[in-house]
C-alpha cells in the first residue's frame, strides 16, 4: 500500500481550537485575533506581557549542504517540536512562512513533511494570512514613490542611474529579472532601467523579520536606502516621505501567526526571507514570544549551516539579544552521498539507483560536508547535534558511517522516523537536544560590529565556507567604499551565495577548498542592518523549470485544493 501524500495525512489531523493551542503556550485568548478556525495572530502586546516568565531553551535547526530536493529540515524541526511532548517537555516551534514562487516551482511547500507537518498545509503554502502581500505592496508603495519622485522633478537630486531600490513580486519569474520602466509618452513616468526581486529576498521582508516592535520597524523603514545623489549622497525611504504608509501597510502583518503541528503543538509561522539571498530566519517578534512560551523554543535557518545557521548566529542573534542553547544540523545518507561527487542530483528528476545503494564508504567522503557544518556550529561556542533523518532506501552501515564521523567532531547523533512516525520518531533526538542544551553556553559572533567591511566578509569566508581569499569585482569595490563612506561599515554581512555547495560554485561538493570567493555586487539592506554581498551567478528572481509544481496543481470537483506538496 503506497505511503499517503503530504496533502492526505495533512487533512487527516485531528486539529485543536487555537485558544486551546495558545494555552498551552501561557497565552490567553484576548492576545489572539483568529483568522477563521484553524489560524490566528498573536497580539505585539504579548511581548511585553509574556516577557517576566522564564525563558525557554532555546534551539536552532540547520543542516548539512542540501541536495537540490531538499534533505527534511522543516520536517525535522516539527518532528523535534512534537517529539518534546513524548519526553514530557512543552515546546513552542517557530518557522518561515513559504514563498509562492517555491511553491509553484519545483522546491514545493514548506510545512513539514509525513507525520511531521505543520497544518492546515494548504493555507500556510498559499496566502496564510497575507503576510506576503503586505511586503508585496509596502515594498512596491516605495518603488512607485522614487519613480514618481522623479517625475515630480527630483528635488533630492536622485541620480537615475544610481537607483537601487528594485520592485518584487512572489512569483518566479526570470522575465521581470531585468526590465524598463516608463516606457510611453512622457506621462507614463522616467524612462530608466530597473528589475524585479522576489519578495521573499525584498529588503522589506528582511526588515519585517528583524523588527522587535512597531517602533523598530517604523524606524528601519525610514533608513532603507533607494540610490544615491549625483554627489554620491545615500537617499533614504524617510527623505522620500514613504517610510510611514509603508509601516502602516505593515503593521497588522507584524503580529505572528499562529498554527500547530499534527499533533497539536504550538507553531509561530511569520517572515520568510530566501536562505540564499537574505538572512533566512523567521522574526525576531515571533522568537521574543516563543521564548516565554514552553521548555523549549526550536527554530529553523535556512539551508546549510554556512547559510542560515551563519545569519542566525550574526544578524538575528544580534538583533533579538536571544542566545542559543544548542544546534541540530539535519544530515541524509543520499545527501552525503552525493557530496562524494560520485552522483548527479537533479530536482524533478528520480534519483540515481546507484545513489540507493548500500555503500558507506560514499558516506565517510562526502561526510567532509558534515563535518565542516558542525564545525561552523561549534565557531560560535553552540554544542551540536546531529540529526539523521531517516529514508526507507537507507542502510544501517551508512547510519553508522554518519555517527563515526559525527563522533570525531564531538557531536551527539540521532536516528529519526519523525516522518512515518511523527513525534515518537524523534525522541532519540529530542533527549540528545536536552541533553545538549543542559551544556554551559558559550556563544559568540564570528566577528565585532566594527571590523571594516571587507574584513567580515573575508572572516566568513575564510572561517566558514572554507575559501582561501575573497575577489572583488570593479563594481563591488567601489560601491563597498561608498558604503564604508556612507557610515554604514558597522553592519553585519549577508553573503548571498548558492546553497548547493559551501562553496560559491554549486558543482563543488564535500568541503572544497583552493578556492576563492567571488564577490560579483554588493547591495546595502540599510533598514534591515546589514550589507549584502552577492557572489557567483546567484539570482535574486528565481526562474520556473520545465515542469513547475503549478502544473499539477488543481481544484478537484467539490473546490478542495489537490496536488499541493
């Protein structure tokens, strides 16, 4: 009998009223506003209400260097969350909203997989409450009003060709990566060169996701930067007098969503900015509630541990104050596999049967890959724990191989079934977290606030990804200096980079080394606090592939949703 589709066990949760799901947490119903039955929002004024309770463990799940389809981080996260209740622990979990554009492309949703997912599936993979949208037209609201600006005449003198400020839409659409604006007659607007982001990479989102109030976001807003004078001057959101309409189009969106998991534990789903492009956690705002809300707090980074991991510890730490008390680093016998280089993974694809076979010696060499990810955990002074998530296809020996070499490194190692078995899968890891997490904290930034920019970018380099240097384009020198000259040489960095490899060539795999880090363009997010520099041919508007999710995506004749994954 065929294991049943994500959508199908999904429908088959029992739910529980969201009032009953937020007492659990410490919270009562006159913080929730519902949205309909199965979602609600939790007030701002919960962080001030909840902020005198003891503070939860706190958790941060990452992962090895993932293959093109994924290796179960989200999955892990809630199986984690649900397994906590077996062990007799109250659990809170905080994850990303997903992007649209993933969705219908081939990635699919991000609500968990199996036994372990958040629900209803289908209304956190589509519109949720409409977090996304708001970023959407916040975002675009400015965009209109730097094009106007220089219809109106430019008093602020902005210079046409030094714009930075982009427009964004949650679809993946390769078309709108480059575009002309104002084409027409002279009403239609300024005719100049500009482009779409997707909103999941918009610097509004990453703002959104970094705010600790309605203040601080009001605030960043106003210091987001759109170009630049012909002197060379930064023109800012607030000079443009758009910094206040766009909070206010924010502002019900900064309120966390609450949902639950299949079984019934607590999950604060808010922000979703990409992995790859921004700094890939979900809100500070949901993490300052979550941390008074249980035992535990669990939440989940983007990608790799050089990826989201690395952003979590640097940027999202260092705004929310918050330390963490351990990290799980998921890892898959097909991932490490392919880090051997001896197999081809490709997403929509089968994968190749000889990827299926028993062979834990492949293991052991593409477990250089693990190994420098539980590295790059233990750089910031948090004890690791690794997470062997389980498939059907594995073999014992291969599971061994990934617990020898998490040995070496001094990690705890745990194999998990959360997918076909829910919690009670993870209760292996779910002890050897607190087991973890009881251990004296030693957490620390990879780099001060006041290290010159190209310094902490060749930190992260260097210490992270492995790299022997960093190069820089013509381009991306000028505008760090301008950005050094500007005042903002204090931000952390966000290297947008593949998620493929820790390298910034996707082809590599393992941990490569003999090689340099390729800096293409740097952009400065100066509202979210922080400068991003953009390395290798990344993209900042994904593409559709040949066969998109979309495709199989429908109403059935009774108007239910089917083919969503």
């Amino acid at each position: 009998m065929a294991f049943p589709s994500d959508l199908e066990i999904a429908r088959g949760a029992s739910l529980k009223p969201m009032s009953e799901i937020a007492a659990a947490m410490g919270i009562g119903e006159h913080l929730l506003v519902p949205y309909g039955e199965q979602v609600a929002k939790i007030k701002l004024d919960a962080v001030a209400e909840l902020a005198q309770r003891p503070k939860a463990k706190y958790v941060v799940v990452s992962a090895i260097t993932p293959t093109p389809l994924g290796e179960g981080k989200t999955t892990t996260t809630v199986g984690l969350g649900q397994a906590m209740h077996h062990i007799g622990k109250q659990a809170t979990i905080a994850i990303r909203q997903p992007s649209m554009g993933p969705t219908f492309g081939i990635k699919g949703g991000a609500a968990g997989g199996g036994y372990s997912q958040v629900v209803p599936m289908e209304i956190l993979n589509l519109h949720l409450t409409g977090d996304f949208h708001a970023v959407t037209a916040a975002h675009n609201l400015l965009s209109a009003i730097v094009d106007n600006h220089l219809y109106q005449g430019n008093a602020l003198g902005l210079s046409a060709e030094e714009i930075t400020w982009r427009r964004v839409l949650d679809v993946n659409d390769r078309s709108l990566r480059n575009i002309v604006t104002g084409l027409g007659s002279k009403e239609d607007g300024v005719c100049r060169q500009s482009g779409f982001d997707i909103t999941a990479a918009s610097e509004v989102m990453a703002i959104f996701a970094l705010a600790s109030s309605l203040a601080d976001l009001r605030a960043r807003l106003g210091r987001v930067v759109v170009g630049y004078s012909a002197s060379g001057s930064p023109v800012t959101a607030e000079d443009l007098r758009g910094a206040g309409a766009m909070a206010v189009i924010m502002r019900d969106a900064m309120a966390p969503n609450l949902l639950q998991t299949m079984e019934n534990t607590p999950v604060l789903v808010h922000a979703g900015p990409f992995g790859n492009i921004a700094h890939g956690n979900s809100s500070v705002i949901a993490d300052l509630i979550g941390i008074h809300s249980g035992d535990y707090l669990i939440t989940e980074a983007g990608f790799g541990a050089d990826m989201g991991a690395e952003r979590f510890f640097n940027i999202k730490c260092r705004n929310s104050g918050l330390t963490p008390d351990a990290a799980v680093v998921v890892a898959t016998v097909r991932a490490l596999k392919a880090h051997s280089g001896n197999h081809r993974v490709v997403a929509g694809r089968p994968l190749p049967e000889a990827l299926l076979a028993e062979n834990p010696d492949e293991v052991h060499i593409g477990g250089a890959n693990l190994a420098k990810q539980i590295e790059n955990i233990k750089l910031h002074g948090v004890t690791p724990v690794v997470a062997v998530n389980a498939f059907p296809t594995d073999h014992p020996s291969e599971w061994e191989a990934i617990a020898e070499i998490a040995g070496s490194m001094g990690a705890r190692v745990a194999i998990c079934q959360h997918f076909a078995q829910g919690g009670a899968g993870a209760t292996e890891l779910a002890e050897a977290v607190v087991e973890a997490a009881e251990e004296p904290s030693d957490f620390r930034m990879l780099y001060p606030d006041d290290m010159a920019l190209r310094d902490k970018i060749d930190t992260v380099a260097r210490r992270v990804y492995g790299a022997d240097g960093v190069t820089y384009s013509p381009l991306a020198a000028r505008q760090l200096d301008r950005y050094e000259a500007a005042g903002f040489g204090n931000l952390p960095v966000c290297i947008a980079k593949t998620h493929l490899s820790i390298s910034s060539d996707p082809t590599l795999k393992g941990a490569p080394s003999g090689w340099s880090l390729p800096v293409r363009e740097v952009r400065a997010s100066v509202g979210a606090g922080f400068v991003y520099p953009i390395c290798g041919d990344m993209r900042t508007m994904p593409g559709l592939g040949t066969n998109p999710a979309a495709f199989s995506i429908d109403l059935d004749a009774d108007g239910g949703i089917v083919g969503l994954s």
